[in-house]
C-alpha cells in the first residue's frame, strides 16, 4: 500500500551530506518526495512510497552518511500528493 511520511531528523545531519545520501537511499528504493534543511537544523523528509520501502529508508535515517550524528526520527503520516521523484531542497 503506498502512503507518505513526513519525518523530521535531528543531530548532527546538517553539512554532512544527509540530504544527498537520502537522495540516493529513496531513489534506490523507488520511493518519492523530498529532503531539506530547517532554519533549527533539522533536516525534513518527506517520503512516499510502498510501506516496506518507507520502513526501510526510516532505518537508513537513523544511520544517515558516516560524518551524522542521528539523535531522533519522528515520522508521522502525511496527507500528501506524491511528488514524481526524490529530490533535495
């Protein structure tokens, strides 16, 4: 069943290439929407796709790329249009 979520990461996951590695992870899967930095320095992404998919990049947000430092994930559901492909924002 596709559905999107929209996550919000914190740590250290700003300047360390974690928008570009979500990039890759989601397009790899298959899954769409969007990854970008807040002014709190948080990153937020939006992912849709199929629910195993979704559950596999919220386990790569955890990890992130080598040089993050993932604190927290908080997703929830989001009522959404999926967008045509993952990009960064």
């Amino acid at each position: 069943m596709s559905q999107c979520l929209r996550c919000r990461v914190s740590g250290r996951v700003q300047g360390v290439w974690y928008r570009a590695g979500t990039r890759r992870q989601a397009q790899a899967l298959g899954v769409t929407g969007y990854a970008r930095n807040l002014s709190d320095g948080q990153v937020e992404v939006l992912a849709c796709g199929e629910t195993s998919d979704l559950e596999q990049l919220k386990a790569w947000l955890w990890e992130g790329p080598d040089a993050a430092d993932v604190r927290s994930v908080e997703c929830q559901a989001a009522e959404e249009t999926p967008p045509q492909d993952f990009s960064t924002r």
